[in-house]
C-alpha cells in the first residue's frame, strides 16, 4: 500500500501469520485439580486461559506452573483455534506494553494507549491518548478450507480530564462552568483533534483513511513478536473486501 491507501473497500481485520506454535511454552491442567483461571489469575505471572474444563498456561513465568500439575499438552490440543487466538492476542498486549502501551485486558476486547503520547488542548486539564482497542479472531478459509488468524483493530482516543478517564458529556460539564475562551469551543477542538471534524468545523470524509494509516503505524512498530518459541507476523495491509457479480 505505500504511503496511500488503494480505492475499495476494507475492513479493520489485519491477517497474522503464526509459525511454530508448538514451540510457545503452552502447559495445560484440569480444572478441578488445578483451579479455574479466575481463581489461578491473581496468583500468576503467567497467563491463564480456560477452555471447557482445561486451563492453559503460557507467557512469562509459565515455568513455575509445573509445581500446580500442569503439564505439556499433545500436539492435537494446540491445534484448538481459540486456544491460538487468545495466545496471540496476549503476546501481542505483551509487546504492547514492552513499547509503554498501557493495556486494559478484558475476555474478548481490549484496549491500548500511550500515556507519553497524549494531544493537548486549550483547557490544560483535558488530554486527549491515543490508543487502539483490540480482539483477535479466526475464521475458516471457504476457498482453501485452512484456519486463517487475525486481529481486529480499531483506532481510539481516551479522553482524560484531570487524569481521569473522560467522556464528552463530562467534559462538556466541565467546560459550561469555565470562564475561559478555550472552555467555550473544546468539544470542537476535540473533536479535530481526533479527527471527526476538519480544523473548519466539518465533518471529516478522511476519517477512515486516518484510521488506516495510524493502524499501520501501530503495525510498523508492533507487527512481529513472539510468545516462547513462535512467532506471529501481522499483516501490514487491512483485510480487502472483494465484490463478485
């Protein structure tokens, strides 16, 4: 794609290639003689995740799940496409944080930003991250019948008002009782800030395009990382949607 972006229609899905998962120091244990994640969580380093009535273990301080019965898998349970997916996604929020991304880790959506980052704006005690919020996802090729893995990314802002998370409607608040020329037009300014205006005042029409090359940028510096022994490589291009007649 270069530096522009090509004519048609795309959307925000990004392909990640995987190589050796095998190799990612994945343990796994029962449920009932080791715990369930929710309960194992709090206790490790490692991540957890839980699959019916297996919890898998991985990442950073996976050696020390041993000493709770977890053992290595055989090859046909690392094949479990969600299994993969939740693998990739934490390495990925690893990587992530290893650039100083703050991460916010939830089951199926996450979401990213980078403090050192943050827009000023008019009324100092309004900033405005950017940041990205995150799922990984798989489908089944209909044409080759293999399992493709991706990302879903989609571009965000977190409105921060004293430190605090902000949204518009408390930041309009906060603003209505200023006595300042800047508090008077801060949604606007906002809002060209994060693209969804023009510096005129007017609705955007390279919004999209925006958001596709800060999703890029976010790919150049976080595209390839590894979990133990695999790799994953996402994509720099967006998924293109192809029309048939």
């Amino acid at each position: 794609m270069g530096d522009r972006i090509d004519p048609g229609i795309y959307t925000n899905f990004f392909q990640v290639e995987v190589e050796n998962f095998d190799k990612a120091g994945v343990f796994c244990a029962d449920v009932n003689s080791a715990g369930s994640a929710n309960e194992l969580r709090p206790r490790l380093r490692a991540h957890v995740h839980q699959i019916g009535s297996t919890v898998f273990g991985y990442g950073a301080g996976s050696e020390d799940l041993t000493v709770l019965g977890f053992i290595t898998p055989d090859s046909e349970v690392l094949k479990n496409p969600d299994l993969v997916a939740r693998v990739m996604i934490d390495g990925f929020l690893d990587r992530l944080e290893e650039l100083g991304y703050h991460t916010e880790r939830s089951r199926i959506r996450h979401r990213v930003y980078h403090p050192e980052r943050a827009i000023a704006v008019s009324l100092r005690q309004i900033r405005i991250v950017p940041g990205y919020m995150l799922r990984s996802s798989f489908f089944r090729d209909p044409l080759g019948e293999d399992l493709v893995y991706g990302l879903v990314i989609d571009p965000w802002y977190r409105l921060e008002m004293n430190g605090n998370p902000a949204n518009f409607g408390e930041i309009r608040q906060f603003a209505n009782v200023q006595a300042t020329s800047a508090a008077s037009g801060i949604i606007s300014e906002v809002m060209v800030k994060i693209g969804m205006l023009t510096p005129y005042r007017k609705r955007n029409r390279e919004s999209f395009k925006a958001k596709v090359e800060r999703t890029l940028a976010l790919l150049a510096e976080a595209g390839e990382f590894s979990v133990g022994g695999s790799s994953f490589r996402i994509s720099p291009e967006p998924t293109r949607v192809i029309l048939q007649e």
